[in-house]
C-alpha cells in the first residue's frame, strides 16, 4: 500500500475518533503517503482558535502543526452546510469542493473511515 485515506466525519471532541485519527495518520506518514479527509462535522477540527482547555484535553487542530507531511482536505459543503468559511481556518488545510475529495478518496489505495 502506497497511500492511505482517513475519513474523520465526527466532532473534534466527544470522542476519541479525532484523536485516534491524527495518531494513525502520524504513524503511517513514515510509510506512505497519508490523506486526512474532513467531512461532517470532521471540520470543525481544523477551526483556528480552538480552546480546548477547559475540557482537559490537547488542542487537536495545533497537533497539525507537527506533520507538515500531513495533507489535509477539508470538504467545503461540510464548512458551508455548518455556516462556516476557509478564513476561519487553521493555515495548514486544503478546501475542496466534493468532486475533487471524491477523487483524493478514490485515488488513494485504502479508505479507512474514522
């Protein structure tokens, strides 16, 4: 397998899917070419400013400053759908609309949903 797709469709907090998603990502940057597609409410991961102190745990959307390698598309009719817009955004990000995630999806050599 050369590359991998993560579909994280759930809220940043809440759970652990988000976090478990980022860790399996970084584990698997050394090996192949990873994808963390962000879909539903997966986007609200990577809003800028989070603060996720009083919930005791680490700001998810900073972790992605530490995997440059990282390539992350945030689906825009999720952003859209939740009254969001790309300047609320953290920097590292890439807005696509749903042909072109379809597409980063069907070309990559597995699909894991989160």
């Amino acid at each position: 397998m050369r590359s991998v797709f993560y579909l994280l469709d759930t809220a940043p907090y809440g759970s652990e899917k988000a976090f478990g998603a980022l860790n399996a990502a970084a584990v698997s940057l050394t090996r192949m070419h990873v994808t963390l597609g962000l879909y539903g409410d997966g986007v609200y991961l990577v809003v800028a400013g989070q603060d996720s102190k009083k919930l005791g745990v680490p700001n998810l959307s900073d972790i992605l400053y530490s995997y440059g390698e990282l390539r992350v598309l945030v689906h825009e009719p999720s952003l859209v759908d939740r009254g969001l817009f790309e300047e609320t955004l953290i920097e590292t990000v890439e807005l696509v609309d749903e042909e072109d995630f379809l597409e980063a999806m069907e070309s990559s050599d597995c699909v894991i949903p989160i």
